[in-house]
C-alpha cells in the first residue's frame, strides 16, 4: 500500500475515533485499516495514534501529520486528475446526507443525470431527518434545512424553502377554520421533534415583521417529516411544512392552506461539508447538481 493511500486511511481514522468505523466508511476490512496505520507508523518512526479499548485519539506527533496530510492528499489527487480523459476526472466514493422526503422526493428520482455526467462517482446516500455528525461519521457532505448550530462545518447557501400552514378538510369540518393566531388556542396541532434540540418545535409566524412562537396543543409528536404530514392529512391537527412538500395534497385537495396572511418565516436551505482546505472534485460536482436539482423548488 503506498504512503497516500495510508495516509487516507489514518485520516478517517482520526476523523472517526476509531478502526472499525473508519473500516466501514471506506469499505474496507478492519485488519486492511490497522495494517496500514501500523505500516504508517514504522515507515515514519513514530507512534501516530493512541489506542484504547472504546476510541482511538491522535498523538502530538498524529495531530502535526494531520495538518500536512490534508494538503498532500489533495495535491495527489489532483494531480492524477490532470492526466484523466475528463469524463473520467471526476471519480471516487462519495457520502452524503439528506433529510428524507426531499431525497425520495426531489433528489433519487433525479439520480440518473447526475450518474450520465458522473458516471465515475459512487454514492454513498443517507437519509433521514437527524443531523448527523459528518466528521465522525465520515459524511463528505450534507443537505441541512433550518437554521445552522454554530460549528466548524462550512455552508454553502442554496436559499430558502416558504412554509405553508395546512390542515386536513375532515379536520376543519370538525374543528373550524382558524383566521387569525388568537384563534389557535382552540386548536391541535401536530408537534414536531427537532432532531437537533429534541424538543417539540413552536408553531411560529411573522406579525408586523416580528416573530411570534407559541407552543399550541397537541395530541401527537413525530420526529419524521413523512409521519408529521401523515398525520395532519389524517385529521390530527395543523402543521407548518415547506410548501413544496405538500403541493401535490394541496392540490388534490386532502390539505387546505390555511392562515395565509400569517406565514412561518422561511427555512434557510444550505449544503455543509468538513472544513477543507482543499474540496474534492466529488463533493464539489454533487453539490453543483444539488443545487441546480433543487433550484426551482427554492426562494431566494
């Protein structure tokens, strides 16, 4: 195995605390990615990570090879790029993060494309509607919707998705048709989990520009975005949702738009990956098609 390739490997190593994990997010066997760091070490004379039964953390000598290594690694790939037949420039594992209803909605049927002007990518997609840790999980990228927790991860900005207010027709025959915020009182709501506070998020709008939240009554909690417009189809209460995801129940009528005139502020939509110094060309092309695939979709 030559120097880069240890190199890579010591690099989701350290990244992900651990043989095993990082073993599973290159798809590699675990002894090939012990054997390499061992290998690493011995070529380099020096012990670069310390190993306990539960995590592995670099050593001062492992934390002065990363900051190198980064550089190298990135040097050497694009090097071999520049002797690539440009379809084939573009080429290697890619993983990637996205919240569930867009990914089955928006971005897997539109996969195909972006394989015809990428065939040298493989793509690694995870779906769900946590946010997961893309440093110790290997993620090379990821789709976050809603406003962004301070970090180290870097944001690309695609722009905004604009809420609807909806409700199911059973519900409003039952329940009446609110008109103003006073009348919310009167009303359910379904609740929905932030994956990031875990806590149920407050219905919110814009009066006079100022923002509103207040936290209504609720029969059900969900944390998945599918079950959450289940559930308001099925007569459970109002919920606040981005448009688009519901366009195709608004116009067939099983949701009603309701409280129009006071709107949710709209979610800020972004891609972020690791900060690197140097982006990879993989990363780079996904994020390009990201954004050209959800662009109609998106406020600016």
């Amino acid at each position: 195995m030559d120097l880069i390739e240890q190199l890579r490997i010591f690099m989701r190593v350290s990244d992900s605390g651990g043989f095993t994990a990082a073993a599973e997010q290159m798809g590699l066997p675990r002894p090939t990615v012990s054997l390499a760091i061992q290998q690493l070490e011995t070529r380099l004379g020096t012990r670069l990570l310390n190993r306990t039964t539960r995590r592995v953390s670099m050593t001062e000598d492992g934390t002065a090879l990363r900051e190198r290594a980064t550089a190298l690694i990135a040097d050497s790939e694009e090097l071999e790029r520049l002797f690539l037949p440009a379809v084939q420039a573009v080429q290697g594992r890619l993983r990637v993060d996205l919240p569930s209803r867009i990914t089955r909605r928006q971005v897997a049927p539109a996969l195909p494309g972006f394989f015809a002007r990428h065939p040298g990518i493989q793509l690694e997609l995870g779906c769900s509607d946590r946010h997961v840790d893309l440093v110790r999980e290997g993620i090379d990228c990821a789709l976050r919707i809603g406003t962004l927790e301070a970090s180290s991860l870097i944001a690309r900005p695609l722009g905004s998705f604009r809420l609807a207010n909806c409700a199911s027709p059973d519900y409003l025959a039952q329940h009446g048709c609110p008109r103003a915020p006073t009348e919310l009182s009167q009303h359910w709501v379904v609740n929905y989990i932030s994956p990031s506070t875990g806590q149920a998020t407050p219905w919110s709008w814009l009066e006079d520009g100022v923002l509103q939240l207040r936290t209504l009554a609720s029969r059900v909690s969900v944390n998945h975005a599918e079950t959450y417009i289940a559930c308001s189809c099925a007569g459970l209460g109002l919920i606040q949702v981005p448009a688009f995801d519901v366009q195709e129940h608004l116009a067939a009528g099983t949701l009603v738009e309701v409280l129009a005139d006071w709107p949710a502020p709209a979610l800020p939509v972004q891609i972020v990956y690791p900060h690197r110094k140097h982006l990879s060309p993989c990363v780079r092309a996904f994020c390009d098609w990201l954004t050209e695939t959800l662009k109609d979709h998106l406020e600016r």
